[in-house]
C-alpha cells in the first residue's frame, strides 16, 4: 500500500495529491528480503549491494553509462553558468558549476498504444490517505529526499496539508 496526502499550490491556488513515504528501507532489510527470494546468503548479497556504488562510480568516471535491467539507467550530467558561450571554440569545463548523475528508470510495455510503464511502480499498486497526524507520526522515520515529485521533503512545515 502507497500513501498520498494532499498540498495547496500557492501559485494556482489549487490542491493537489502529493506522494508520501513511510519510512525508509536501508541495504540491510534489502538484502534480507533479497536472501528470501533466492538462493544467494545474506553476506553475499551486503557485499555485492556494498560494492556497486564504487565500481558505478568508475564507470560513470570513464565514460559509461549503467544500466541494471529492471531498474534503470544511470549518467552524468552537468550544471553549467547561465550563460553560454558565443563559439564552440570558447566551449570549456569552466562553464560547468556541478555534475550530477541522472536517472532514467527502466520502461516495459508495448509501444503500440503508447503505454509505457515505469518497471518499479507495481500495476496493482492501491493508494491510501494518509492524514497529517499519521504522517507527523511517520516523519521521524522517513528521510526527506525519498517525498513524491514534489522536492519539499516529507516535512510538513508549510506545506499546507489538510485531513
């Protein structure tokens, strides 16, 4: 079960259904589920969870991009100053202010009626209210980066959430 609350767009004064998490799962409780699924040991699964982001860090830094089939892709990115340039000549990493490493997650579906669907989100995937007093109550579990699309964080300070 996913969880959904509400916000008041300012800007359209219009409300609007906003993801919610409840709490989050590290790689721990992610390898023991993984364990329980196939034949592979508790140990073999941390190691290898534990050695992905180093050797994704290499590839990335050679060039490559990563994909893990039924996840998605991962690759950089840059930020650069507002401003471009006149030239291509004049074209140089002093115009990068940040590199970031992008995500395109993993699709399925046929394309014949262009219905494509993200492969993490569950076809039967049901959502439920959940309220502000529940969701203050679920807060302190959850990390503010994993909210829905909203980028404000599961802080509900000034948010504007109603019952």
């Amino acid at each position: 079960m996913a969880f959904f609350s509400k916000k008041f767009v300012k800007v359209t004064s219009k409300w609007v259904p906003i993801t919610k998490t409840v709490s989050c799962y590290d790689a721990q409780r992610l390898a023991k589920d993984i364990e329980k699924e196939c034949t592979v040991s508790y140990t073999d699964v941390i190691s290898v969870l534990t050695a992905i982001p180093g050797v994704m860090r290499r590839y990335l830094a050679e060039g490559h991009s990563v994909k893990l089939d039924g996840i998605g892709s991962f690759f950089l990115t840059f930020e650069c100053k507002k401003t471009g340039v006149d030239s291509a000549e004049e074209v140089s990493m002093d115009q990068v202010t940040n590199i970031k490493v992008q995500f395109r997650p993993a699709m399925r579906g046929s394309g014949v009626k262009g219905k494509f669907a993200n492969t993490l989100i569950a076809d039967d995937i049901e959502w439920t209210y959940l309220p502000p007093a529940k969701l203050a109550a679920t807060d302190a579990d959850s990390p503010t980066h994993l909210d829905g699309n909203t980028g404000t964080g599961n802080n509900t300070e000034g948010s504007d959430l109603v019952g």
